[in-house]
C-alpha cells in the first residue's frame, strides 16, 4: 500500500512503491534502463484458484498466489501469507523485497512470495489444512528444494508448513528441505519462530551502539505483538530496552515506567491477545505510533507510516519488523525530519537467515543447537549492518538506498556472471 500521488492522482501500489525505492537506488547505481526493467519484472507470476469444501459442507473457492521474481542468486524464497487483503500485487511487491532481502544478507537465494485471499481466523483447523493442501496441489510444480523454497508470513505457522510438506511430498517423495518454518521436531529449526523478532532486537542494538546511545536511554514503542513484536520486545527488553508500548488487534497498551515484557508475554499465552491487559492504559493503534518515543517498531501489516501520519511520528529511530510499513509517501518526510529507518529488507531478515539456516540443516541431515543457530544469525546480521552502514556513509544516502544498492549490485553481479 502506498499513498505517493501519482500521475493521474491515484495513491501507488504496493508493488510501484517497491520500485519507486528501487529507482532510487539504481539512480545512485546509474544503472541503465534496460536493466532497470529486468530486474523490475516478476520472473513467474501464479494465480490460482483454490476450491475448498467447508465443515458444513458447502464449496467455497478461494484465490491464491506465487509470485517468483528473480532466481539470479539461487532457488527463490519467501513466506505465503494468509490475510483477506492478499492480492497479486500486494505478493508482487513482496516477491520482489525477498530479492533485495536475501541479497543484502547475502544468503544464496532469490525471492518470491505467495499467499490466499482468506481470513484464516474464520477457518476451522481442519478447513485450514484443506485449504493449504488444496492450494500446493496447484503450485507443487513450481515449487521445490533447489527452485522456490515457501515458508510462513502473516497467517501462517509452522503447522501450515508441516501440512504444506506433507502434501508436497505425496508428489515428490522425501523432501524436508521443500519448506523452510517446519516444527522443530519435524525437520524445523531451533531458533527459526524466534528468528525474525530477534534480528529486529539485534540490528536496533547494532544501529544504537554505532551511533554511541545505550539501549537504557531508549524508550520504544512497538507496535504488533505476533510472532515479529513479541520476539523483538523479549530479546530488547532483555537487551534493557525500555519498551513502553506495545499492541495488537485489541488496540494499543502504554505504560511510561515501562511494560513488564515476561508478564505480557505469559498474559497473551494464557488469553489468546493483550485484550483486557491491565498492568497498562489502553491506547489505540494509531496514538502508539505518534507516541513520545526513542524508537518504533512497526511490527504488524505493511502501510501504516503514511504521507497523513509521517509528520507527526516522534520517534528518532523507525526499525521496520513489517515488509513495507513505511509508505513512499511517507519515506521523504521522515528523511527531511532526520529520522533513521533501518528498512524492512535488513530489519526483518532475521527470518529468511536462519530459514536458510534450516535448509542446509535439511540439505546435510544434521542439526545445529540453539546457540550456534543464535550465533550464526548474529554474524549474518552484522556483517550486512556493516556493509549498509559503510554504503550509506560513503554515499551518503539514507540506509534504505543503501541496502537496495548493495543488493541490486550483488544481483546484477549474479546475472552478468551467468551471462544473461
Ligand atoms: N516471511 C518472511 C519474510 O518476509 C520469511 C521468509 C522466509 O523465511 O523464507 O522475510
């Protein structure tokens, strides 16, 4: 979702707002326009219908989604998300973020994305499995070990990626390496649920300690508490963060002197959400991002930092857990205001790291303990902090552009050197 005003007037799309950032950067590259174009386009683009008989018996037909959008690096990858506002061009957009995001990493993958148009909240268990079942038979062909490797996004968990190899497997025999997000004792990872919302925590520390601040004089705000925000907000409140808000569907929840992160840790296990959370006043969603804060984390849906809210964001530092939650709209006010956003293709990328972590795993029939799965993430992660942190001061341009520079290099470097 973007809101930059276009030609005709129209906010821009997800997918025009990635290669709205994406220009910037091959400005910066001078690279020529031809390139531009390639590198733009999906590669493959699959839509496909997804009938499933509910419960009651009636036919229900879903659409669903696969977007493959640059393989110059290695087989594609990227998480399939369940949500009722998947489109293509929404997957398109995110298809082609996993391509930067794995390339700025530098992890030996193209990127894709896929997903259904669904509520998952409003399926049964056993209606979810159908449908995950149904929509690999229509995609099985094209996915695969060394081709396009799915894993989990929003509404989507390591269950669904166990049911999802399964049925892969019924066309393809033995194949744990298929999906990446498995349950730990079913060829999953350790460390991989954590993965994402710990690289968020890590790279916020890596950014602080760079620039001399400590994390006890940083208040932060958080908005999300799924699998990205309550991760994030345990490892920084472990880090000594002072996390002062923190929310999710049920609406936001503030508390000056700082949120005992354990308590609404244990408090959402027990209640399914922070809905009823006493030991903070209710704030809404929107009010949490514009708090009086050091530091925000948007860790819930894409597009919520827009050209209305922009100005009025406090918040010196943005780190991005969400793909995409700061407009293009948005992305030149804050840079005007001096505020750092450390973006969605190095914050979030956490995930896909120790998804790749679970792959060799896989590939090899070994698997790693929880420390050397936290200690190759932290080694992952700081080497491509440093390589942006380095772009960005030499070029002088916002760490956005930097870590898209990095990236479109290391795949225009890819393409060159299998001649094109
Ligand atoms: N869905 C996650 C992302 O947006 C993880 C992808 C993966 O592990 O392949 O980065």
């Amino acid at each position: 979702m973007n809101d930059t005003l276009i030609k005709d007037e129209r906010p821009m799309t997800a997918s025009e707002a990635v290669a709205w950032y994406f220009d910037r950067a091959a400005d910066q590259l001078e690279l020529d326009p031809s390139k531009r174009e390639m590198l733009k386009m999906p590669k493959r683009e699959m839509t496909v219908e997804v009938p499933v008989e509910m419960d009651d018996g009636s036919l229900q037909t879903l659409v669903g989604f696969r977007v493959q959008h640059n393989n110059a690096r290695g087989p594609m990858k990227g998480g399939l998300r369940y949500h009722w506002e998947v489109d293509l061009d929404e997957v398109r957009a995110l298809a082609s973020l996993m391509t930067w995001k794995t390339a700025v990493v530098n992890i030996p993958y193209g990127g894709a994305k896929g997903g259904i148009c669904v509520d998952p909240r409003k399926l049964t268990r056993k209606e979810l499995q159908r449908v995950t079942r149904k929509f690999i038979d229509q995609i099985h062909e094209i996915i695969g070990p060394d081709k396009d490797i799915p894993a989990p996004d929003m509404g989507t968990n390591s269950e669904v990626m166990a049911w999802m190899r399964n049925q892969f497997e019924k066309y393809h025999g033995f194949s744990p390496a298929c999906i990446t997000g498995k349950p730990v004792e079913d060829y999953g990872a350790l460390g991989r649920e954590e993965a994402t919302g710990r690289g968020v925590g890590i790279l916020a520390f890596k950014l602080l300690n760079r620039l001399g601040r400590r994390p006890q004089d940083i208040r932060v705000a958080i908005q999300g508490f799924g699998n990205v925000g309550s991760h994030a907000a345990k490892y920084m409140h472990e880090s000594e963060f002072q996390i002062v808000a923190i929310s999710d569907v049920s609406g936001g929840y503030y508390r000056a002197d700082g949120i005992n992160i354990p308590d609404a840790l244990r408090y959402v296990i027990e209640n399914k959400s922070l809905e009823g959370y006493k030991e903070a006043d209710k704030i809404s969603n929107e009010e949490l991002l514009e708090l009086d804060v050091e530091m925000l984390i948007p860790a819930a849906l894409g597009g919520c930092i827009t050209r209305n809210n922009a100005e009025r964001i406090k918040a010196q530092f943005i780190i991005e857990g969400a793909n995409g939650p700061v407009t293009a709209g948005a992305d030149p006010i804050l840079e005007a205001k001096g505020t750092i956003v450390l973006p969605d293709i190095l914050a979030n990328a956490g995930g896909v790291t120790v998804s790749y972590f679970e792959w060799v795993q896989n590939r090899q029939y070994y698997s790693w303990d929880l420390n050397r799965v936290r200690q190759q993430l932290d080694s992952v992660l700081s080497k491509a902090f440093e390589d942006v942190w380095q772009e960005s001061t030499e070029r002088k341009v916002s760490f956005r552009t930097a870590a898209f520079m990095i990236a479109i290099r290391r795949v225009v470097r890819a393409t060159e050197l299998a001649g094109i």
